[in-house]
C-alpha cells in the first residue's frame, strides 16, 4: 500500500515553469514505477509522463516531450515533474499514480495500469 500525494500546483502565465511533487508513504516507493496524469473538466484522464522504479526509462505524452521532465528521488520517496514552456492548454488537475513494478521497466501509459493515485494539484496556464 502507497500514498500518494501532490504539491506544486497553481496559477502560472504561459511560458513560465512549475515543477510538481508528489511524495510517496511506505518503504517500498522503489518498487513502484510512477506516472504523472492530468484531466480537464468532462475528459478523461490522460497519460503525461512516466517513470522506472529505478529513474532509468522515462516515456511522455506527444503533446509534453521536449518540455516536461519526470525525475525520481527514492531517498526521499518523491517523484517530480518539471514542467517549462507552459501553454494554456496544459491547465489541467495533475495527478500522480503508481504500480508496483521491479520486472519491467514500462512504459505504462494507461489508467488501468496504475493501483495507487494521489488527489491531484491544480495547474492554471493563462494566456
């Protein structure tokens, strides 16, 4: 069991920068490979990024390559996503989700495969 959650979030001008956090309870956070979503209002949730247990496979959505960065601290039980460029259209609530995964360095793209998701944080891009 994992608890997950998010810090990092709010109300930025397009072009600026905001790096998320989400920080993980138990012991085991080096077991679980981690992933970062956002939905709008009436969509469905959407991949963003990923991550490896280890840190050493990292896999993005179409629309954030080249200007978001997932990052991992197992010390501290925390994963990040830096997040540059920002548009309008990344606002969004943000959330982090996890799966227990040491055999297979993913990706993992889709909701159904992750069994642990934090509250979400709020990400406001006004133009």
């Amino acid at each position: 069991q994992v608890q997950l959650v998010e810090s990092g979030g709010g109300l930025v001008q397009a072009g600026d920068s905001l790096r998320l956090s989400c920080a993980a309870s138990g012991r085991t956070f080096s077991s679980y490979a981690m992933g970062w979503f956002r939905q709008t209002p009436g969509k469905e949730r959407d991949f963003v990024a990923g991550i490896s247990w280890s840190g050493g496979n990292t896999y993005y959505a179409d629309s954030v390559k080249g200007r978001f960065t997932i990052s991992r601290d197992n010390a501290k039980n925390t994963v990040y996503l830096q997040m540059n460029s920002l548009k309008p259209e990344d606002t969004a609530i943000y959330y982090c989700a996890a799966r227990v995964s040491r055999s297979y360095s993913g990706p993992y793209y889709y909701t159904e495969d992750y069994n642990y998701w934090g509250q979400g944080t709020q990400v406001t891009v006004s133009s």
